[in-house]
C-alpha cells in the first residue's frame, strides 16, 4: 500500500500555532509518499529515495532508539510515539519518495511524519485529530523541534480548493474560499539558516514567558514594549482580518495583511533574514503582486505571494532576474494525507 501527505504554505499566522492562535494553511501538491510492503525477520526497513540510503531496526529495539540526528529520526520518532500509544509496529519494509524541497519551511518533516504514521498504522482506526498530535509529539520529543500543531493539522486534515482556518487553542478548523482571480506563488530562497532550530526554540520560550496564561488572550496594553509577544498579538488578529477579507473578495487587503505580517516578523519577531527581505520587496513592487511574505518557521525558506493570475509569467520572470537562484512554485489547495493505492 501507498500513503501520501502533501506538504504545505502557510498563508498567514506565523508563529501563532504555538501560541494557540489561528493559522491559515494550504496543503501543495508536493507530497511525501512511503510505500509499505510485509516484511520478514522482525524488522523494520526504511529505504530513502531521495537520501539513497537504507536504514533497518529490529522492531524490538525501536523503544529504545536515540536520535540519530538524521532523516531516520522523523520514523522513528513516529513508531516510538505509535508504540506508547499502544499500537505494535509490524515487519514492513518502507521506501520513502518525496516531491517536497527539504529546508524550504513547506513542511516536508510533518509530511514524512504523517504519511509514515500512516504506512506504520497500514489501515488500522486512528482518530484523525490524535493522529496529528501524536506527529507534533515526535517532533518534538524524539526529534527535539518543540513545532506547533500546524503542520501536522493541514497535513491531514487540508481540503481541495480551499485554505484551513485552524483555531490552535480548540483543534477546530474551517474551510476558507479564496478568491477565484489569484495564484499563490511560493518563491523558494534556497537559503537555510542554521539558526533557524536554536531560535524558534527560543521564540517558544519567550512566548511562554511573556504572559500569564497564551498570548492569544493578551491585548497590545498588556505585553507593551515586548515587540516579541507583539507580533503575536498582532498576527493572530492579522488572521482573522485576512480570512475577513478572502470572504469578502478583497485582494488588495488581503496583499496589505500579507505585507503587514512580513514587517511584523521582520521587525517585531526578528526572524526574516537579508534574501527573504529582498524576494519580498522586490515582489511588492512587480506588477499584478497583491502582497507578499515570509512564510514557515523563518531564517530563510519560501516567501508566500499573492499574484493576478495573468501576471503570474511576468511576475516568475521579474523575480528570476532579480533573484537568479529563486524557485517559484505554484501553489494550488491540494487535499490531506490519503491512502493511494
Ligand atoms: C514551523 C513549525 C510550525 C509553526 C511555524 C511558524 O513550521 O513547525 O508549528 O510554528 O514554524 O508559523
């Protein structure tokens, strides 16, 4: 059997997630698919397409395994989150392609955690929503990226056509329509900054500390002088604002939200860097660009841009000239994690 996750951008809320804020995803069309056949001898076999390598465990010894620091930990923090929920990992031999760029912040960690707790769980019942939380716990725990729900959420719970309103605080989330006249374009730095894990770590724990209880329920009075806790406050009703103006057909406020959550995480969280600030400017300023952002955990990665459909040829040109290396990716609502076959 085949399982798939797609990947995904995330429009706008950034760093809410964790916060128990709103996020307002899409899943791609990129996906991690892992194949799962029987197989012999107690063992759990994993073969990485992309990485040419193969990797066994005796399933025995999967409770006791410690982060190896590479992609294997996303399996095997996975099982090890299966097995303290009481499922028992059978013999499989797994084999993982992904059409997902890795770094690029489009979640090809939550997709490979998804589509191989799917593969792992080969068809048995699992509640959809435990299921995400089980993947954000090996993320956080095996593979020590303490992530929101986000990712994993959209993973499998995203719809075609549509992007998900997610409320972190409730795990309820709602369609949202977006206006039939735009593309979404994600447009790739190919930057990855190592400072990306160390200080997303540190994000969590300044939020946490910032306010008595989440910062979802703190004002602009109550976290004065505190930029961090700032654009959290303020990205979280960005959100809403955005879903407001999806709704209502708005582009050109919905690309003002875009490039309000951009100077937000540029100045106030302090997580763009020096490329991304250029793909974004540069954006701004091309014809038929509505708005444009960062998008993912920060440090690099993809920026996010809202595009009138019939300047999307001009546009990916504009922004090959000025940025040579980029790689622009239309992004069109792809569905959640499935069996396919
Ligand atoms: C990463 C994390 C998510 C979320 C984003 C930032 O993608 O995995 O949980 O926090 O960063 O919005």
């Amino acid at each position: 059997m085949i399982f798939r996750a797609p990947g995904r951008v995330n429009l706008i809320g950034e760093h809410t997630d964790y916060n128990q804020g709103f996020v307002l995803p899409i899943a791609l069309h990129l996906e991690t698919r892992v194949e799962a056949r029987p197989a012999t001898g107690g063992v759990l076999q994993v073969h990485s397409a992309s990485r040419r390598e193969m990797k066994a465990w005796a399933v025995e010894s999967i409770r006791h395994r410690e982060p190896q620091h590479d992609w294997s930990d996303y399996v095997i923090g996975v099982a090890r989150e299966l097995i303290a929920a009481g499922f028992e990992i059978p013999a499989l031999a797994l084999h993982i392609e992904s059409t997902i760029p890795e770094g690029a912040g489009l979640s090809s960690s939550a997709a490979l955690e998804v589509a191989t707790a799917l593969a792992l769980l080969q068809g048995r019942e699992f509640d959809r929503l435990e299921l995400a939380r089980l993947c954000q716990r090996a993320e956080s725990n095996f593979v020590g990226m303490p992530c929101g729900i986000m990712d994993q959420y959209v993973s499998i719970f995203a719809s075609e056509h549509a992007a998900l309103k997610i409320d972190c605080r409730s795990l309820e989330s709602e369609s949202v329509r977006l206006p039939d006249h735009v593309a979404i374009l994600a447009v790739n730095s190919m930057v990855k900054h190592n400072l990306g894990q160390s200080a997303y770590r540190t994000r969590v724990r300044e939020c946490a500390e910032a306010f008595r209880g989440s910062l979802r329920d703190a004002t602009l009075d109550q976290i004065r002088g505190n930029k961090h806790a700032r654009h959290v406050v303020t990205e979280n009703q960005r959100v809403l604002s955005f879903v407001e103006a999806a709704s209502a057909g708005d582009l050109t406020r919905m690309g003002e939200l875009f490039l309000e959550s951009h100077a937000s995480m540029r100045d106030d969280y302090e997580i763009s860097c020096a490329e991304i600030d250029f793909l974004v400017d540069t954006a701004k300023n091309i014809p038929g660009c509505y708005g444009a952002r960062m998008t993912g955990g920060g440090f690099g990665g993809c920026t996010v841009n809202l595009v009138s459909p019939e300047y999307v040829p001009d546009f990916t040109r504009a922004i090959l000239r000025a940025y040579p290396q980029a790689q622009v990716i239309e992004c069109v609502p792809a569905g959640g994690a499935s069996v396919c076959g």
